[in-house]
C-alpha cells in the first residue's frame, strides 16, 4: 500500500518547476531536478500486458507515466500522441497509463479493457480504481503525464493536454546525455495484447445512429470500423461508406477514409459527419456516392476557445461529438472545447454559438465576448444533440445532465435534469436516481433524443435509457437494469452512446455489444436486437506489422521440399524453439503471413487463393508447436513461397514483460502427385 511519503511530498512541491527549460538543457546533466521513485503499490491490476510489471524490470528505458481516464475529452486528445511517440521511441520508452477513474462505471476493469479496445491503446494499463498513484504522485487533473527517467527518478510533469512536439523535443534533448553514459536498454518491449486481436463483428464500437422515417433508413456511425453504414428499419444493408480503415481522406464511397466517426444529421440526400478524432465535418452525397470536407483543418483547434466566426475550411475544430441539422443551421456538440457550435449549411460560416469554454455545469447567457468569462452558460463535454424545434436539448456527458438551449437566441440555456443546481461538485454529482430535475441523477450520457413530446436518453454508464418529460424535467427509467449485458428479456445494455427515434421505435447503438437494439414504445419498452444482414467486418488487415521492423527478423533458406496438396491444403508445422527461462506468451497471439519468394514465379498450374497471400493472418492462443494450412488451387507445379511468423515471448517471473521475435522461411516448394502429404517443417532458432 503506497503511503504518504517524503518523495511524493517534494514531487507535489516541484511539480510545477519539473517543465523542462532550454538554460536546464544547456547544463552538464539534462534535468536540474530528479526524484527517487519507489516501488508502486503491490495488488494493482495490469491491463493490456500479460501480468504485472515494476519500475525496477524497466531501468535503462525512460517511462511517460499517463494519468488518464476514459471519459475525458482531453485523456483522448493525449492518446494520439502517445502513440506518435511509442512510434518514435520504440526501443528507448515505455508508456504507461494510469487510469485514476472518475466514473463508477469506470473502476471496474472489464470497461477499461474496453476503451483499450476502442481507443487501440498499445501500451500497459494499471487500474488505479482506490487513486493510490493518484494521491501518491499528488496528481489534480486529468491527463497528467509524468516522466521517469532510465535510472528510476521522476524528472518531468505536466497537468492538461500535451503534444508529440513537446514530448519528442524533451526526449531528444535528454536521450544523449543518458546513452553516453550506457543507461539505456534499447531491448525492444511489447504490449497491447487487448487490441492485437482484431474484431470480427459486424460492428464495432457504434457510436451514434439516425433514423430517417421518411425513406426509412438508418445510418449508423459504425466507429471502430470508421465507417458509416446504412440500412434500412428491417436490418437490410443498403450502403457502406468508407474503407474501413482510420484515415483522413474524401472521395468515392469504397476509399474514403474517417477516424472515429460519431453523430450523423441528415437534410435531403446529404448526410453530415462529425469525423471526431480527425477534427473534421464531412458531407456526403447520397445520390453521387462521394465525402467531401466542409469543416475544420485536419489539426486540433488547441488555441484560446473560440468566440468569433471563420469560414469553416479554416477554423480548426476539437472533437465534434453530435450534429443537428435546424432550419438553416448545422449544430455541432464540439466536444473538445465544451461549446455548442453552428455551421451555416451553405458552408460559408461556423462559429461558437453557446458556451463559454469553462468546463462546467452552469445556467446563464448563452455565449460571451471573451473566453472563459464568467456569468456566462458553460458545458461540459457535450456529447449528444436533439431538437423540438424551439429547444436544443444537449446531452452534457461530464456533468451528467440534460441542458436546454434557446434555438432563437433568446433567453438563457436551462438545466431539464442534472447537477447544474448544486453550489459545488457538479462535475463529480453523478448516480441512477429517477424523479424530479434537482434530484434526478445520470452518469456520463451520451445520446438524447425528443420524440413525441418527450427526451429518450442513452444513460450511457448506467446501461439504461432513461425517458424524461422536457417541460417538468421528471425523469424516470424505461428500459434497462442498470447492470451492463446483452439481453433482449430482461433487457441490458453495454455503455449505449447513441440513439434516434422513428415508427414508434427507439434505435439504440449499443456501443460496447456491438449492436444495435430496438426498443418499441407501443409495448411499453419491450427490446429486440437488429439483425443487420449482410454485414460483415471490413476486409481491411488491422494486425500490427511495426513489431516485424523491432525483432531482427531472423531468415531461414529452407532445401526444395516436395508435397502432395490434401483436400486443397498446403500445410506448415510450426516449431518454436524458445530461449532458455522464456516461454510463449499465451495471451498475445502469433502472426503470420505467406506471400510469394521475391525470386521465382509460380509454375504448373499452381496457385493460392488471393485472401490467403500477402495478408496477416492471427492465430489467437498459440502454443510452440502450431498447424498451419492454406488453401492452394491446382495439383502439380513448384511454388516459391516466404512464410513470415511474428510472436511474442516472456522471462520466466517476468510474464508482464513481452519481446517480440519474428522469423522468415524461403521455401521453394514442389507439388507432385505421389507427394508426401507430412506437413512442411518450420523451425525457429531458440
């Protein structure tokens, strides 16, 4: 158990002075400061790696040490540029996060894993649930980094969001200082077992979903694939939008590329798409199939918030969450910056419409002439859009509550239900309480909905959606158990993000089931889930390949073998031979690719099928000696083939710690009728 100490006291008290100045660069040593860092506390859970790991295990490597939590605007802002550094220094860092929860929801290790998965974080994760690093370190805010050094002492901090630039240029200065004096261990490390097995649902991590009841369709913002797909109310597929791969690109269809898609608006044949980790608004036409951008610059805004008008093209934005389309006006969710914004549909202007950039929960004026200046509405993480015409309904995630926005302009916004009563804590008042408006608790929704005289709310973290009445705020529970499943009878759900209305139904995106659920109003809330037919995951390979580059590959020229094909399989037996004290780690999985020899060509009437060459294939649970088999079309000929195999091995004592090992076989092979059908032999160097 880590308790107050000495350490810990005088990092808080230095904290601030840790920042790191060109005159502390110039001197002899790069850091003026460093502090000796114990051990963490024992009985912590390591997420994303294959067990436990202590700073001692990590000397000769510097560690970013990332205090986040999975809610935050601003933790997921810092996460791409993590992982542009992890890419930079693959052999001199390791990044570790330190989910320090804000939420109950989010405590619980099961959901952390999931934003792992969502968010395709690579490196270690420990649940912090009790706060002990937290309150060790003296940490305030969300994200706070802090920098160990290779010989275990804390030399850098720094509260609030931080980008590659800086960190790369903190690094590059330190990182001779050290070499020089032979304390870095360039041993490449692995991670990230949660996201190397790739997904193959038919959805991934839908984030937002609309109804259009007039053509009757869906368009769901399928997020982890970063595509759109719509459908029609029976689960048909009519189009799939995007490659399927995270990108930033327009153009037709099947190449366009988004990066975490979320809300979705319609008006005619135009579908608008809040591209939310690019930072962008797309338009895309239905009816000549083509995505084109109309807002933000592919950067993130990071300036002061925003309290004026630019053309849209050339107003970077931060995280738009939701879109709604009113009268002549796009409304945005800009969740980065916790504003309302507004964009003309003739695109020729965008602006803040309410909000005063204050992360908060607080009634008032809707938008002021300075930033942050109080008096003024102000938001927190607005994440969800919906509309009766005179009101913007908006669900404000980090402050649990339900806010209302005069669409005129006139008057103030309001608080329908949630926390903005209180005189303190209304970012940190949350629960699953029905009733009246100042009692009435939620916990991080996402979605909002008003249909027939009412708001449908997607209570994300309480696994429910909530029902309550605009005009008197009383809030009540129509469906789920408050227990996080995938059960139409009795009804549960799994963190639902997004949901829309049409046919006296509600269309749920059930974000961490993968699905999409419908609750049908005519029978008081009874649940079924859609069937989308036809759907399948994008073709597209998710299997990391920058492991290959970090292991050394070994290559192994193999004699000509001769072998007979069976029931159209050529098969390879995989034998690793393991360094002595190592075993194969058993939760990361083994990678492999086949591909043709780059001398010779394929003879005879000899041929693999085109999804089998080239492509990295996952053999989930792989032990030391494995069966591999490809499907070859023809009977006789001579094929020239490399096999390329990837896989992750561990110390005894050490399971937390991975390396990676790759090793590439030439096989020139001979297909002839009286073969032998034994499989190829494939053996590694220990």
């Amino acid at each position: 158990m880590l308790r107050p100490h000495l350490y810990w006291i005088l990092l808080v008290a230095l904290f601030g002075n840790l920042v790191i100045s060109d005159d502390v660069m110039s001197q002899e040593r790069p850091f003026s400061q460093r502090i000796r860092v114990p051990p963490w506390p024992e009985g912590l859970e390591w997420l994303n790696c294959a067990g436990p790991i202590t700073l001692e295990q990590l000397r000769g490597k510097f560690v970013l040490l990332d205090f986040w939590t999975y809610c935050c605007i601003n933790c997921m802002h810092v996460l791409p540029e993590l992982e542009k550094l992890e890419r930079a220094y693959p052999r001199e860092l390791v990044v570790i996060g330190v989910h320090s929860a804000k939420f109950d929801a989010e405590r619980r290790s099961e959901n952390i894993v999931e934003a792992i998965r969502r968010y395709g974080i690579r490196h270690p994760v420990v649940n912090d649930a009790r706060h002990e690093l937290w309150n060790g370190f003296g940490v305030r805010a969300w994200p706070t980094l802090i920098l160990i050094d290779p010989e275990g002492y804390a030399v850098w901090g720094t509260s609030g969001e931080t980008t590659f630039e800086t960190l790369d240029a903190l690094l590059r200065r330190a990182l001779p200082d050290y070499r020089r004096r032979g304390l870095i261990d360039e041993t490449p490390l692995v991670f990230g077992l949660e996201t190397r097995q790739p997904s193959r649902t038919p959805l991934r991590y839908p984030g937002k979903i609309l109804a259009d009841e007039a053509s009757r369709r869906l368009f769901i913002s399928d997020s982890g694939h970063h595509r759109i797909v719509v459908t029609d109310f029976e689960g048909n597929v009519l189009a799939m939008i995007g490659e399927g791969r995270r990108g930033r690109k327009d153009g037709d269809f099947s190449s366009c590329q988004f990066n975490d898609p979320q809300g979705l608006a319609l008006k005619g044949d135009l579908l608008y798409v809040a591209d939310t980790r690019n930072h962008l608004i797309r338009k895309v036409d239905l009816r000549a199939n083509e995505v084109r951008t109309i807002a933000g610059t592919e950067v993130q805004n990071r300036q002061p918030v925003v309290t004026g008008s630019r053309a849209p093209l050339r107003q970077p934005l931060a995280s738009p969450w939701d879109l709604l389309i009113h009268e002549d006006y796009l409304y945005i969710a800009m969740a980065g910056p916790h504003q309302i914004w507004r964009m003309r549909l003739n695109e020729q202007v965008i602006e803040p419409f309410a909000g005063n950039g204050r992360e908060d929960i607080i009634d008032g004026p809707l938008l002021p002439r300075r930033p942050f200046e109080l008096g003024f509405a102000a938001f927190a993480q607005p994440s969800g859009l919906a509309t009766d015409g005179l009101w913007l309904y908006v669900a404000d995630s980090e402050g649990s509550s339900i806010r209302a926005v005069p669409l005129r302009g006139q008057g103030g916004v309001r608080t329908v239900a949630g926390t903005a009563w209180l005189p303190m804590a209304r970012l940190f008042t949350f629960g699953d309480v029905d009733g009246p408006p100042q009692s009435a608790r939620f916990q991080h929704p996402l979605g909002v909905v008003f249909y027939e005289g009412q708001l449908f709310v997607a209570d994300t973290y309480n696994n429910k959606i909530r029902v309550i009445d605009p005009a008197t705020g009383q809030t009540k529970t129509l469906v789920g158990s408050g227990e996080k499943g995938f059960t139409d009878e009795p009804p549960t759900f799994n963190e639902p993000a997004g949901i829309t209305a049409a046919a006296g139904r509600l269309f749920v995106a059930d974000t961490n089931n993968h699905l999409i659920r419908v609750v049908d109003l005519a029978t008081g809330g009874k649940v079924s889930t859609l069937v989308l037919k036809g759907l399948e995951p994008p073709s597209i390979d998710f299997a990391p390949v920058e492991e290959d580059e970090l292991a050394g590959r070994d290559e192994i020229l193999l004699d000509p073998v001769e072998r007979s094909i069976k029931n159209g399989l050529l098969t390879f037996q995989l034998n690793l031979r393991l360094p002595f004290n190592y075993k194969l780690n058993p939760l990361a999985p083994l990678s492999f690719q086949i591909s043709l020899a780059d001398v010779g060509k394929p003879r005879g009437n000899l041929a693999i099928v085109d999804s089998h060459l080239g492509r990295t294939h996952v053999l989930k649970n792989p032990e030391t000696q494995s069966t591999i088999s490809i499907p070859v079309q023809g009977d006789s000929g001579e094929i020239p083939l490399k096999v390329t195999v990837t896989y992750f091995i561990c110390q005894e004592g050490r399971e937390g710690l991975c390396k990676v090992r790759s090793c590439q076989w030439s096989v020139p092979i001979r297909v002839v009728a009286d073969g032998s059908h034994e499989p190829i032999v494939l053996e590694t160097r220990p």
